[in-house]
C-alpha cells in the first residue's frame, strides 16, 4: 500500500460519492486506499458503505459511536488502522480537491521530508472557498496569531491551519499527542519538529451540506492553541499585565494631578513600553535573542511598532473619554487589552523572528521560554 488517504466526517452524506469518484481518478495507477473515519448522527455510514461497495480502490469505514478528541481524534484513529506508512490527511466536504493529491504525494517522493502541507498561503494559493470576507480575515489572524505562538516550529509552514497535508506516519509519536478540536497538524507541527514542504492549492468552495465552522470550533481551537503554546504567551502576558497596571497607575496619578487625558496617555505609553521591552528581553524572548539580530535593531522595532500602535490606540480611547462614553481608566484598560494581542503577534513574527536557520538545539530550547512546560510534557 502506497498511500492511505483519511477522510475524517461529520454528516457529510451529500459529498461522499463525489468525493471517492474524483480520489479514484486522481490516485489512478497508485496503490492507495481511502478510510472514512465518521462521527456522523445521519446517513453518512450508509451512503459510505453504499459508495465503498461499487468503488474501484479500498474504501473503509471506521464508524466512532463514541467520538474522542474531535476531527484531530477521528485522524489520530484513522492512521492506527492504516496500511500505508503515508497518510494523507483531507477534509469530506470537497474544500480540498482530491486534483492536488498527485502532487503532494509527488513532493514526498523526492525523500527529505516528513510532512508536506497544501497551503492556501503559498505561492498561486488561494483561499476562496471561505464563505465571506470576515471568514477570511478570521482565517488570516488566527494563522498569524498561531505562527507568532510558535515562530521556529512554524517557520516553514504558512498554513498550519490547514486539514489537507500528508505525513511520513512512522515520524508521528501517538503518545505524546493530546488531540483536541480540529486543527490536527498544528497538534503535530507544534509538538515536535518535522520536516516541511509546502505546494500550494486554491482552496474550493464546499460542495455539498452545510459548514461545520461556529463560535464553539472557535472556542475550541483558542483552547486548543493555549494548551499546546502557554508557556510563552503567559510570560508576555505577565508583562504586559504589569506594564498595563503601570500605565494605568501613571495615567491615573498625572491626570488626578490636573494634566490632561492625552498627555498622561502619552506619557504612561512611553514609560511601560521601555520597561516592557526590558522585561521581554529577559524573560520572555531570551531564548530567541540570539538568532534575531541586536538587541538595538529589537528594541527599534518594538519602539516603533508599539508607538504607532499607541498613535492609534490612544486617540481612540481619547474620543470615547471626551465623549464621556468611557472613564479614563476603563478607556485604557480596554485598549490595552485590544492591543495585548496585537503586540504579542507582531513581536513573535518582527521583532524576535529568527534571521538565519534555526538549529535543532533552538527547536528543543522554544519550548521552555519563560518557564514555558515543553509540549511533549503537557497534561491533558
């Protein structure tokens, strides 16, 4: 067996005939088979044994009554009963087209890679197939927030968002997975390093049934990110915590002291934002400080990033103030909480972003930031 293709579903009846017939002429010449791995509560199981019966390759069924650790569970399950050492991962709603599957299995054919992803984001790549434009933007920002999480990891992969790639599955350790939520090779990409390649593809328009995206997935995938990267992200926390309380605390004093709401702001900005970039240096990014050029390049663009942010931030918080729609402290508080995850994003990917190729000791090293517990070592 040359190829073992995993289709995990959730009621996506209407597809399934559509999507084996255009695998079979893709795949046409391989020896590959295709398994369904189903958490469906309509009549997928039947329709996939209906279509597996008439189909000219393999096609299996693994039925979950009782489905454990979601679409990444369905995956993690569906490459234990695989007979192919390479596993190619897909989605059941046609979002993926089984077209691009020649070329991904062509990639990993060369031999020096362990997983290679079909990015939205690379090269020709298209996202299209979102349904609006605020599925877009959503899609753009968490990628972003999600490689500023895990900048060396993630440094040679521009969708780690994706659900289409294929995996070497012997590189793939079951035990130290903790499966969760839907984003199974962010899971596999963030707890060890992987070889990656990247082809691109123009991600399609769902072809029959309805989304399964919703404020739940999302939930599920913000705790999906923070269980496997927070370490880090709960130092830069910390710091900005202190740096807010210090800005609000100087905010607070100069204008109880007659000075105005603009200049105090001003101000407060300038103190926290030295005292913020000492604190990171230390604490938080120390362990990619060597591989992202001077420390005076750094704290240029931290300066400089965080004071445009704060030229937009805080005439804002000065219009709602003057408004009286807001106290002062509640203005800065809030804006400061906005900005929290901006700043996070853009140090990770600007200002601390590697300048040469990491070495493995810094992929063993990312892990432990600030006090940060290595991946492998999560509890679930």
């Amino acid at each position: 067996m040359d190829l073992t293709i995993i289709i995990p579903t959730f009621n996506e009846a209407p597809n399934v005939a559509e999507l084996v017939r255009r695998i079979q002429l893709s795949v046409a010449g391989t020896d590959a088979e295709i398994v369904f791995v189903d958490d469906s509560t309509d009549e997928t199981p039947a329709v996939i044994a209906e279509v597996a019966a008439l189909a000219t390759m393999p096609v299996r069924l693994l039925h979950r009554d009782d489905p454990q650790g979601g679409l990444s569970g369905a995956v993690l399950e569906g490459m234990a009963i695989a007979r192919s050492d390479w596993c190619l991962v897909m989605d059941g709603d046609l979002q993926h087209p089984p077209e691009v599957i020649p070329t991904l299995v062509a990639r990993a054919r060369r031999g020096d890679v362990d997983v290679v992803v079909a990015s939205r984001y690379v090269g020709d790549g298209t996202a299209h197939g979102l349904a609006n434009g605020l599925r877009t933007l959503v899609s753009r920002a968490s990628t972003l927030v999600t490689k500023a999480m895990f900048p060396i990891r993630l440094r040679d992969c521009t969708d780690p968002m994706t659900g289409f790639f294929l995996v070497h599955r012997p590189s793939v350790v079951p035990d130290e997975l903790q499966p969760r939520g839907f984003k199974i090779l962010l899971e596999l990409l963030a707890r060890r390093p992987f070889r990656v390649a990247e082809i691109p593809f123009d991600f399609a328009e769902r072809f029959g049934g309805e989304s399964k995206a919703s404020l739940v997935q999302g939930f599920r995938f913000l705790m999906q990110l923070a269980m496997l990267r927070f370490g880090r992200l709960s130092g830069f926390a910390l710091v900005g915590g202190l740096g807010a309380v210090a800005n609000i605390a100087i905010v607070a004093l100069l204008t109880s002291l007659g000075m105005s709401y603009l200049a105090a702001s001003i101000i407060g900005a300038e103190v926290t934002i030295i005292g913020n970039f000492i604190l990171l240096e230390r604490f938080v990014f120390s362990d990619l400080r060597e591989e992202s050029g001077s420390t005076w390049k750094r704290l240029w663009k931290s300066f400089a990033f965080n004071n445009i942010e704060s030229a937009i931030r805080i005439p804002i918080a000065t219009a709602a103030v003057s408004a009286g729609i807001m106290h002062a402290t509640v203005a800065t508080t809030v804006t400061l909480a906005i900005a929290f995850i901006v700043r996070f994003t853009f140090h990770s990917l600007v200002v601390y972003a590697p300048q040469r190729k990491a070495r493995v000791s810094s992929i063993a090293t990312e892990q432990s930031a600030a006090g940060a517990v290595e991946p492998e070592r999560l509890a679930s």
